[in-house]
C-alpha cells in the first residue's frame, strides 16, 4: 500500500514541489524509512552558524536515511533527552519520535523538559543529573546557541558524546538531526515574497520568529529577512517571545493595534511560529479581519494541519520533526557502537575516531491546495497519544 507523500526539497533556500513515496503499511507496524534526508557537506557539527550559508550546502544532496534495525543493535543503551518543555504539540510529537525509536531499538531513554525556553540553569542541572545517573550519551535540543555551550564542551571532554536536535548550538557536537531553521524561515517568507514581486504593489508583514536568542528563531528570523529581499514585500515588525499562545497573542494584539487607525488596518499577513498564528487568528475574528489579513506559520503542528485544512491559514512548513527525534536515536546508537553513517554518503569522522554526520529531513510545505496529500505520520503525533518520559 502506497501512499502519496508532498515534499519540498531546499535548495539555495528556494523550495520546489516533489511527491515521494512512503509504505503506509511498513509505518503501521513501527517502520518509518526509508526517510528522504538531505545531506550537509561539510557538516555544521563544528558549531559555525555560517555553516548553514555555506556555498557548499545550499544545493544539499537527498539520499534514503535507513536506521538499524533492532536486531544489528549490540547492546541496552542509556540515552537522555533533554528538551526546552513539551508545552506544545511541536514538541510533544518529537517526544513521540524519541519514545517510539527508543523502544524499537530496544534503548532506555530517559526524557526530560525544562519547562521553557527562560529555564536555561534548570536544563542545565537536568542534564547533570540525567549524566549523573549512568546515561551513556546526550540528545540535545538547546534552549540557547550560547548558553549551554559550556556544559556540551565539559560533558564531551568527559567523554559524553553529543547528538544536537532541532534547536542548534554554537559548538562542537558528535552529530545533527536537524532541519535548517534559516530555511525554514526563508520558505515561509519566500512563500509570501513570491506572490509579491518587485512592482506588483507593497504588502506588509509582521514577523514572529520564537524566543529571543534561541539558535533556531534566530536562523529563522535571518532566513525570513533575507526572503523578502527584492520583493514587494515588507517586514514592518519583529517581535520575539517565549512560544506559548498567551505571549504571542499579546504581541499580536499589540502590532495589529499600532498598525490600525480607524476602521483600517495596514497589514496583509502575519507569519512566524505557530502559537503567533493561533493568536492571530483568535486576534482577526474577533476584529472581523480574517478575511483581509493572512496567516502564514513557518512550522507545523496539529492545529496547523487543522487549520491549513480548513483554509484558516495561507501555508505552513514542516520539518517533520518525528523523523528527526527518530534519527537522533538511530545516531546515538550508532556513535555509542561505532556504527557507521545510514546515509551511505560521505561520513566524515571527528579526532575520536566517532563517525559525525548532520542531515534534515526534506521539508514539505503544506497549502489548503495539497493539504490532502499530506502524509501526517512523520509530523503529528498519534491523537490522545501523551509524553511518556522514559523506556526500560
């Protein structure tokens, strides 16, 4: 049984249609591959931030991504997870990619969540202590670029390999399983950019790129601002905030307030992370302006498929982020084993003799037009599913 799958592969930030295939029954009994990955070359795992811009990796080679199966794993490892929180639905489906690669390996994973992006000290003492109690390697979705380089530094120093996910981090790390959230952001704005050349009438933008300081919204602010370059279109505001519906909310209350005078708003879309975009739109019905003002998320989650389906919301991308928490277990495996790359690539080997390897999923870039062929098994959660925070 096959199913149609829409992806958009990235190349020099500039997103084109493609169908692949996926075995939907493979999926119903655990298995997900193989996954369409893109590989970087040379690998952002040096912890440069121009890596992602690098001249090298804006044409990314797409390869099958093929995990171990449960039977070429050697051994029971102790992997801990630490994510910023699990407050949305983003999270808790790369909490569901984590929980159902570990129990297919056969890992104990011990999961833990600092409770926000501003409980940096305490993800850093969870850490410790997740260590502390005999895990072998860290998966790490950093709260900040900077702030949780120190410990990284320390922990590998110490011999704890590290696996970055999702979010980034301005060091050196063993491997990446993550989507260039730079991308991300240019697609999104791109998106909007491409309906409006140069000449065919101004548009305005209000921008919501995530938590001030995080690695990734930060990318995604740089990929965003450059989209819109040459355009029509134009950035008017910027507003950063922890990702919870209230703080966005507030945020786009107050931009849709200082852009009104009378009966006129002057802003045609507001676009940025997910929570801003249920904001918005709670924000545009109440002020009867959901019709002249559209909403564009530059991630996916379940009120986002929710919502592009019903044509509440204009285009949201995903980096499908189920694949990537289920890549960083396979890797994690791999590093503790010795194991080389999945990709069949080029991997490339840190002074440790550990093989480092970083790839993203293709994204895909979800419309109310192909909303009907998009394959949710590597984005959303199963529905009612809830975080479990460790595997025996």
């Amino acid at each position: 049984m096959w199913k149609l799958t829409l992806g958009v592969a990235v190349a020099a930030g500039m997103a084109t249609a493609s169908f692949v295939a996926t075995d939907v029954q493979a999926q119903d009994d655990g298995v997900w591959w193989p996954a369409k990955v893109e590989i970087y070359n040379p690998s952002c795992t040096d912890g440069d931030p121009a890596c992602w811009t690098d001249p090298a990796n804006q044409n990314l080679d797409v390869v099958d991504y093929v995990p171990l199966m449960p039977d070429e794993v050697d051994a029971k490892h102790h992997i801990c997870v630490s994510f910023p929180h699990l407050v949305d639905s983003y999270w808790v489906g790369a909490a569901y990619g984590i929980i159902e690669e570990g129990t297919r390996l056969g890992q104990k994973i011990s999961l833990i969540e600092a409770g926000g992006y501003d409980k940096l000290e305490k993800q850093l003492s969870q850490v410790e202590d997740c260590i502390a109690n005999g895990a072998e390697i860290l998966v790490l979705s950093a709260i900040s670029a900077e702030g949780n380089i120190k410990q990284v530094n320390e922990l590998r120093a110490r011999g704890i390999p590290i696996v970055d996910l999702i979010n980034g981090i301005n060091t050196e790390v063993d491997a990446k399983s993550l989507e260039s959230y730079y991308s991300m952001g240019r697609i999104a704005c791109k998106w909007i950019a491409d309906q409006h050349p140069a000449g065919s009438g101004a548009v305005k933008l209000a921008w919501f790129p995530g938590p001030p300081g995080a690695s990734w919204s930060v990318a995604g602010n740089q990929g965003c601002h450059d989209a819109v370059v040459g355009s029509d279109a134009e950035i008017i505001s910027t507003k950063w905030a922890q990702t919870s519906k209230e703080a966005q909310l507030s945020l786009v209350e107050n931009v849709i307030q200082a852009q009104t005078s009378g009966d006129d708003v002057d802003l045609d879309y507001i676009v940025g992370v997910a929570p801003a975009v249920e904001g918005g739109m709670a924000a545009l019905r109440d002020l009867g302006l959901q019709d002249e003002i559209k909403l564009v998320s530059y991630y996916y989650t379940p009120g986002m498929h929710q919502f592009v389906g019903r044509g509440s919301v204009a285009m949201a991308p995903t980096d499908q982020m189920i694949i990537q928490a289920r890549i960083s277990i396979d890797q994690a495996v791999r590093i503790l084993e010795g194991k080389p790359s999945a990709t069949g690539g080029r991997p490339e080997f840190n002074d440790t003799g550990r093989m480092i390897e970083h790839v993203q999923p293709v994204a895909a870039m979800v419309t109310p037009e192909n909303h009907g062929d998009f394959d949710t098994s590597t984005t959303l959660a199963p529905k009612g599913w809830s975080p479990v925070f460790s595997t025996d």
